[in-house]
C-alpha cells in the first residue's frame, strides 16, 4: 500500500530534504510540497492525504497549539506528525490532546525518525522522537506527586500560553462553564487564589508551564 503524504513548511530546503528522506522508501509517495497553510488546505481539499508533515514555522503567526488545532479543522482522518524547536514535555503532551499523532524535534536524526515516525501513525500509533519521548515522560513522572488528568494537563498548558477561558474552550471543543470548572480544580489542588498564583505553584512543584 503506498502513503500519500504532504509535506508542509515555510523553507523550501525543509520541504525537500523531507521529500528526499521519504522517497527513499517506496511506499511513501510524496503529493505536495507546502509553504503556507492555505496550500495545505487546496491539497487535502482536491485529493485524499493519508499523512500531514509539518515544520512548526509553517505560519509564523501561529505557535504550535494553534497551527494544530487549524490543521485538525482542516482534516478529521488524516495522520498529523509536527516537526518542532521545543522539547517541553508538557506542551508535547497538550498537543497530543489536541490530536496530533506524531511529534519530532528538530535536533533528533529526522533520517532515522521520520520513515518510522510515518510508519507508526499510518498504524493509528503515536510516534515521539527520543528526546521528545523522553520529555514527555519526564513530565509525567514531574506529575506524580499531583496527578492531572489530559484535560486538565492540556488546560493548565494552555493558561501557561496567556489563552483566555473563551479561547480554550474553543480550542478543546469544550463548554466554557467546563474550562472554568477545570481551572477552578486546578487552583483547589495546588492551592492557587489566581491563574498567575497558580501557574507558580505549578512550576514549584515541577510542572513544566514556560511560555513556548
């Protein structure tokens, strides 16, 4: 069975070297080049995609959270793998609620990563390069002594990026009063009087909240 997969960056150097590495494998096919956001959506909209790879600067505009969630508006089926600058495990693990399949960093072999990164997610598998794998799990383990569930990762996450209730709750597909009551929870559990206060605790406690 052949792939059909469209790569998708703002350089043309990044889209051709992705190109070069999956054609090296014959049952990847290559359908598009891309290098802004309305090219990616003419492609998905005149021809099936089985694949979506995408550097994180494809919109400068946007940062990672909102480049997914504008990508899973374009798509519902199909596969979603970003290549990014940040190992932060915990933004990896809201974009993975956000419904991407697939992240790699950009310092990790993208030779070695990529072919098995496709591979993975064409299995309705998620793929994380090794450094981001390991973020990722580091951050969990961070989280052992205050366990969150996703949506409250993702919502705490999503405060540490300055988004406003109304914003996260379109971004998760989530009644507001829900986003409230999440928020709320949050600052109960680490003792929080605000959203400054809480992103605070959360630090001290081993959450990794930076700004991406």
């Amino acid at each position: 069975m052949t792939f059909r997969i469209v790569v998708a960056d703002e350089m043309d150097v990044v889209t051709q070297g992705l190109r070069v590495i999956l054609t090296e494998q014959q049952r990847y096919a290559v359908i598009a080049e891309c290098h802004t956001l309305a090219a990616v959506q003419a492609v998905v909209r005149a021809q099936p995609v089985d694949v979506i790879i995408c550097g994180q600067t494809l919109d400068p505009e946007l940062d990672p959270l909102r480049l997914v969630d504008v990508l899973r508006q374009m798509v519902y089926r199909t596969r979603l793998i970003l290549i990014g600058a940040t190992a932060n495990g915990l933004l990896i693990g809201t974009l993975l609620d956000l419904g991407l399949h697939g992240y790699l960093y950009k310092a990790d072999s993208l030779r070695e990563c990529l072919p098995l990164a496709v591979e993975m997610v064409t299995r309705s598998r998620t793929y994380l390069s090794p450094t981001a794998d390991a973020e990722y799990v580091a951050a969990l383990n961070r989280e052992s002594a205050i366990r969150l569930n996703s949506q409250e990762r993702t919502v705490l996450q999503l405060l540490a990026q300055g988004r406003k209730v109304a914003e996260i709750a379109r971004l998760l597909q989530l009644p507001a009063r829900r986003i409230y009551t999440i928020r709320d929870t949050l600052r109960n559990r680490f003792g929080a009087t605000s959203n400054e206060h809480l992103l605070v605790r959360a630090i001290a406690e081993g959450f990794d909240c930076a700004r991406e």
